[in-house]
C-alpha cells in the first residue's frame, strides 16, 4: 500500500535533487524514498550502536577486529 505526502524544499536543494535524478536516471520519487529509508536504517543503526557499545566496552570489545574475533 502507498501513501502520498506532499514536502517543501528550498530551491537549492530541489535543483539538486533534480540533477541527480536526471544524471542518475531516476525519479524524484524513487530518490527520495531511498533517502527515507536510508535515514530511518541509520537512525535505527545508530540507536542500536548506542546500547550496544557500553555492553561491548564492559565486555573489552572496542574495535572491528574485535567483534571479528569474537565471532570467528
């Protein structure tokens, strides 16, 4: 199911969404939905990231390499 909502832009930013759909042969729509729901990931990303790494440190997991060798 889909929704329509209306947004407003300042100029600069539309013209910039306008080049970008023409040089990457998409539409507005599809650009903007991607950003939604990259924003929305890292949002959730982040809040995860948040909880979890005090869990880590307590744990002595600092770095990448860290959880690599936990896990392998």
């Amino acid at each position: 199911m889909r929704s329509t909502i209306t947004i407003s832009l300042p100029e600069k930013v539309r013209a910039q969404l306008d080049r970008v759909s023409k040089t990457e042969g998409v539409s507005r729509s599809d650009l903007v939905r991607e950003s939604i729901r990259d924003y929305l990931f890292l949002r959730q990303f982040r809040a995860i990231r948040k909880t979890m790494v005090p869990k880590a440190s307590r744990q002595g997991i600092y770095t990448d390499q860290d959880v690599f060798d936990r896990v392998s």
